[in-house]
C-alpha cells in the first residue's frame, strides 16, 4: 500500500473541504433551485438544514475519517469488523461516480462557454444559444471530455501537490469574483425584484417536494453522503479542530450559495427571464446580461465568470474522483495512476448519456425524467440523504460515545462543551429528519 499524504496545514484542509463543497451546486443547481421552488421560503429551509441536518453528518464524517485515516470502505471495516455496516462503504462508491459522470457534463458546459466567451460569442445576440449547444452531440461532449481530463490530470498530481495547490489559488480568488458579479449585478435595471424574490418568503409554496429538494440540495452542496469529507477528514493534520473546519466550511458553502443567489437571480429580472427555467437558467441569463452591454466590457465580464464557475467546478470533482480512487488505492491495492484512469473511464461513459439525453437520447426516459434528471435526482434526493442516515446512525449509534467524544473533542481538549449538542442533533435530529423528509417525499 503507498504511503498516505496528508494536508500540509489546518488552513490547506479547510481550503479543500471548502473547494469540495463549493461548486456548481452553489453556482449552478442552487439558484435554479431556488427558482423552481418558490424563492426565499425555499432559501429559509435550506439554512435550517445546513445547521440541523448537514453539520451533525459532517462531523459524522470528519470522525470516521480522521479516527482512522482511511477512505470510507476501509474505515467502516476498521471500525465494525465483519458487520453488515461494511455495506455503507459500497454505497459511497457508487454515488460518487454516478455524480462525477453528470456533474462532468455541467462542467463541460463551462468549458464551452468559457471558450465561447474567448472567442466573443457572448457579445451579440444570445437567444436560443444554449438549447441549441445542449441539443448538439459534438460540442458538449468534447468539452465535457476535457472538463473530465482535466479532473483527472489534477488528482494524479496527488494530495498535497494537486489538491491542495489547485485549491490555495482558486478559493480566494473565486469569493473575489463572485463578489464583483453580485455588485454589478444589483446596478441593472429591475434587480430589486431579484432581491426581493430572494429575500420575502411565500410559505404557500412550501411543500413535502420542495422540503426534499432543499434538504436534498444542502447534501449535494456541503458534498456530504457519499465519502468526500470523510476521505478528506482522513488526511487532516493531527491536531484539527473538526469542529471549526466544520463550521467554517458550512458558512463558507451557504454564504457562497446565497452570493450566487445575488449574483444571478437579480439578472434573471432584469433580463425578464423566467426563474423557474430549470438547469439552463445560469447559462442562459449570464450570456443574455453580457452581450447586453459595450462589447469589451460584456467580453471581459463573460470570461471572468465562467472562468470563476470551472474553478469551483474542478475542486469539486476531484473531491469526487478521490473518493474513487482512494478506495481502488487502499482496498484493492491499485496504483494512483491506474485507479484514477479506471475511475474516470467509468465516468466518462455515464456522462456520454447523461450529455446525449439532452439531445439524440432526450425521448428515453426513467420514471418520466431524462437520464441527466434522473440521476441527479437519485443521486441528491436519495442516495446523498441516505448516506448521510447512515453514517449518522453509525457514528451516534454503532461506535461507543468514549470514542466518538475522545475524536471529537481531540483527546478531550476541544470543544468539550459542545460535544453534548452535536452528539443529540446526530443521535436524534439528524436521522429522524431525514427519515421523516424521506416518508413524507414517497407518501405525497
Ligand atoms: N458540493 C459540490 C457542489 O456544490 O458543486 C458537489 C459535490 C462534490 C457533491 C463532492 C458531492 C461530492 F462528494
């Protein structure tokens, strides 16, 4: 087996846990979210789960990794040897490729409108332009091919000289851009409308459909459920405080979710462009607002943009791609380099599916959804929640409170107070939330 790596320093873990979590689920999914389900009543229950039931999973899962430092397979088999709890560790093998194979098409769409931006495609009429690209087969393949590529180079690079590296660079520069997007954004003609959209909650909206999605989408943002912070807790540096890098990395993800909100939703007014559109709205209303403007200006602000979406793109796929190949590294003793080409291989032909069903595959349909839809449905409104029951249940209920006291307060030198309230929100709260989202989710 190699060597494990481990991240150089607190703010390095941080960083990648951050990078994991923020990603086009805050860019892309979070405000077409919140445009399908009803605006600010939706963003409300999204906070409250981000607190309830997303930080007690997320330190479920910094336990379970850093108290053994393996990726999940082998820590679950560390930690109840011979027991059908093994099984959770299949579960967050599957789940990540099934995610990194569709969130690699979405990254490819910001490949190809970065591309389309270099080359001042975004500067005059844009109308029609992404149904067009999607429906096509080439274009969206090739880039979502180099998006995957791309992925993959990183991860090969290793811990600390590719994840780690990538990471330090892009996070601050990411928080600066959208910043600057937001800003821009509120001076357009009708953005008040977007604020207030975001802002002034209508509860009539709010239904057991849109409590799954919201709770479904906070999984997907803070990458909880399937291994990726448990794998990254696995190479923190002895003496973290999982506590702060928790929070932290909670309010980084929901603050930068409720930037994007800011930074797109008053464009989708301004442009009269309607909310609810669905996947394409970031790439339809951001190129619409850019070729709006003086040309040099809508250029410069189009490749700074989608520039800023394939940064958090990257670090969070190679999240997803770790998972994989950690797994294939300590568990079936596979090399870095042959296990990553394995993992991305697999990925690469799910994406063709999930990238061709919104053209030539666009009649085959699953339960009613097209193949893209349909997993990332299973893959957020149930395979993530379900994970996260589980590595809930394992931590609050399997191991012996001794322990999961003595590695989360590190040998009883931390966050001694607290330890009583997250220990009751991942005994209780946590599983009997999700239980109750789920039943709710089947029955109506
Ligand atoms: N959290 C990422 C995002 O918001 O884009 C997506 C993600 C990454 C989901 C890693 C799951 C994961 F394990």
């Amino acid at each position: 087996m190699n060597k494990r790596e481990n991240f150089g320093s607190r703010l390095a873990l941080v960083l990648a846990m951050a990078g994991s979590a923020i990603g086009l689920g805050n860019i892309w999914r979070f405000p077409y979210l919140v445009g399908q389900n009803g605006g600010a009543a939706f963003v409300i229950i999204y906070i409250v789960s981000c607190f309830v039931l997303v930080l007690p999973i997320f330190m479920a899962e910094s336990i379970i990794g850093r108290r053994t430092r393996l990726s999940t397979f082998g820590a679950i088999k560390k930690l109840a040897p011979g027991s059908p709890w093994k099984w959770i560790g299949l579960l967050t093998v599957i789940t990540p490729l099934l995610i990194l194979g569709y969130y690699s098409v979405v990254g490819g769409w910001s490949v190809d409108y970065l591309w389309k931006a270099c080359t001042l495609r975004l500067t005059h009429n844009t109308a029609g332009l992404f149904p067009g690209f999607i429906s096509s087969v080439w274009e969206p393949l090739i880039a979502f091919t180099i998006f995957l590529v791309a992925t993959a180079v990183i991860i090969l690079l290793g811990v600390k000289n590719g994840i780690e590296k990538f990471t330090k660079i892009c996070m601050p520069a990411l928080f600066v851009l959208i910043v600057g997007i937001v800003i821009y954004g509120l001076t357009l003609p009708g953005s008040m409308e977007g604020v207030i959209y975001l802002v002034k909650p209508d509860f009539s909206k709010i239904d057991a459909g849109v409590v799954a999605a919201a709770m479904g989408q906070a999984f997907f943002s803070m990458s909880l459920g399937m291994g990726a912070i448990l794998t990254y807790a696995s190479y923190a540096p002895e003496n973290e405080n999982i506590l702060s890098s928790g929070v932290g990395t909670t309010l980084a993800d929901l603050g930068f979710a409720l930037l994007a909100g800011f930074a797109i939703m008053p464009a989708v007014f301004s442009a009269g462009i309607q909310p609810g559109e669905g996947p394409g709205l970031v790439f339809d209303t951001l190129p619409y607002i850019f070729s709006q403007m003086p040309s040099w200006i809508g250029a410069i602000l189009g490749i700074v943009f989608f520039l800023t979406i394939l940064m958090a793109a990257l670090t969070s796929s190679i999240s997803m791609l770790e998972v994989g190949v950690a797994y294939l590294q300590e568990e079936k003793g596979i090399g870095r380099v042959k296990g990553t080409i394995i993992i991305t291989l697999i990925a690469w032909v799910l994406g063709i599916f999930c990238s061709l069903s919104f053209g030539p595959l666009a009649g085959v349909k699953i339960f009613g959804l097209s193949i893209f839809d349909c997993i990332d449905k299973l893959c957020s409104d149930w395979l993530l929640p379900l994970g996260g029951l589980l590595f809930t249940l394992f931590v609050g209920w399997y191991m012996s409170k001794a322990d999961v006291r003595d590695e989360f307060t590190n040998h009883g030198t931390a966050n001694v107070g607290v330890f009583s309230v997250i220990y009751f929100l991942m005994r209780y709260i946590a599983p009997v939330g999700i239980v109750v989202v789920f039943i709710t989710n089947l029955v109506l």
